[in-house]
C-alpha cells in the first residue's frame, strides 16, 4: 500500500513538472523567412539602349529559368496591303520573336485610349496569350497596327505611351500605291465571292491560290484615282510626322523583298 502511494505521488510530482514546462511562456516563435528575388544583372548593352531592354513580369504565368532573359517592346504600323501580314510572318519564324497580330482590328479593343494602353499593358507584359507565342524565352514581343485602327485619332497619347514604356517602332509601307490600290480591290471582291474553294483569304501562301486570285481584274475609278493616290500618301506622311519622336525605322515592302538576305533566311524557315 505504501508503494502504491509513492508511485501515485511520484507520478503527479513528474506530471506538474511536464505541465509547467509545456505552460511556460517564451519569446522565441517561429523564425520569419522572407525570399526576395535576386535582381536581373544588367545586360551589357549601350546606355543609350537600356531603356529598351525589359524583363516583364507576366501574372497569368511565370518565365521561371527565363525570368532574366531581356525583352524588347516593338510594334509595327502599317497600312492594309501592303505586305505586313508577310513581314509578321517573317518575323515570327525565329523561335524566340513573337509578333501577335492586328489586335486593334477588334473595335472594342481601340474604342478609348483606356481600353488601347490596357490592351498594349497585357502585350508587352507578356500575358496576352495567342497562335504567336512561345515556349522559348521570348527576346522580343510586339504587334501589327494598321494606322486607321484608332493609332491616329489617339497618336498624342500613343506616342507617349510608346515613348515612356521604350517600344522600337518599324513603320512598314508600300512604295507601289497604284498595286496597293488593285491589291485593295482584289481583296474586297474576293471577301464576297470567296473564291478559293468558297472561302475568303486575306493573304494566300501557295503560286496556286495567287494565280486564282489574280484572274480577277479590278476596275479603277480613274476620275477618283490621284486623289485617292494622294489621300493614302498624305496619310503616311502624317503618320511619320506625328510618330517623329519615337524611336522607330522605316521599310518598304518592295525592297524587303528584294532583299536577299530576307528571301533566303524565308526559304530556309519554309
């Protein structure tokens, strides 16, 4: 009986002793570990070049090993017919160069300068998802805009916008205005009668297609014809004058392709 009693009170002496160590209050709780992102190094580039250079930061998903890999904004202008649908092809042959199309050819897209910067935000930070994305690291991300696509009635705005996020521009035209002009109203009669095999193609990729294509001979106005002529010339010019500031190029489509560099580096890719 006596050793019962010991044991018992040996028990509850160990069990108050536990219970006052488990009570007992201290200081020390869990350590607070914040990850931060190593920065970018900097690329070795020109000073002059470094506002060019961006590293974005999509929300809809993460560059991961790509992360530091630097992108260039750019964005060409252009006017219907006039090889852009080409040049964006070429363009996007390299693996690591996404040009994602006419995206302001959806109205509500260019109905406000709201909606365009939105729209131009979710591009070149990568987030705008379509056929010319890219697996790879992308090096440089853009899109085709056609100046009667709302790029001229906002151009204050647009140049500024293009000015502070550092988007090299490339204005592409058409030396030719007379074909432009024929190409114009092949492609509009060809839009109702669909005459590849009843459907309608902007731009064909076979001699095949050309060839059907071209059995249409469009009728010219020839009252209207110079002041039509005159109309589009006045339009390019105004283009590159409201669009002076920016950092931009110029190619014409005629000698893009006489370029033999471009045609074997097409050939190639095809």
């Amino acid at each position: 009986m006596i050793v019962l009693v010991f044991a018992m009170v040996c028990g509850v002496y160990i069990c108050s002793i536990c219970l006052k160590q488990i009570s007992t209050t201290t200081t020390a709780g869990f350590l607070n570990v914040q990850l931060t992102e190593r920065p970018c190094e900097k690329p070795n580039i020109e000073p002059s070049e470094v506002r060019y250079v961006h590293f974005p930061k999509p929300i809809s998903y993460s560059r991961a090993e790509c992360a530091c890999n630097p992108v260039r904004f750019f964005a060409i202008l252009s006017t219907q017919r006039s090889g852009s649908g080409w040049f964006e092809t070429l363009l996007n042959s390299h693996i690591n160069i996404s040009s994602n199309g006419e995206i302001f050819s959806v109205k509500v897209r260019r109905s406000n300068i709201s909606s365009i910067t939105e729209t131009l935000d979710k591009i070149y930070n990568l987030d705008w998802l379509s056929s010319a994305s890219k697996n790879e690291c992308t090096a440089a991300v853009g899109l085709k805009w056609m100046l009667n696509q709302g790029l001229m009635q906002n151009h204050k705005e647009i140049v500024e916008y293009f000015n502070t996020r550092g988007v090299s521009l490339i204005f592409l035209f058409r030396r030719n205005l007379l074909r432009r002009m024929i190409s114009m109203l092949a492609n509009s009669y060809d839009r109702e009668a669909k005459q590849l095999n009843g459907t309608h193609k902007s731009h064909v990729h076979s001699p095949r297609e050309a060839e059907i294509l071209a059995q249409y001979k469009p009728s010219i106005n020839a009252t209207l014809l110079i002041r039509d002529l005159k109309q589009v010339e006045d339009t390019v010019a105004k283009a590159l004058q409201y669009f002076n500031s920016t950092r931009h190029t110029i190619f014409y489509y005629e000698d893009v392709i006489k370029n033999r560099t471009v045609r074997q580096t097409t050939s190639t890719q095809t």
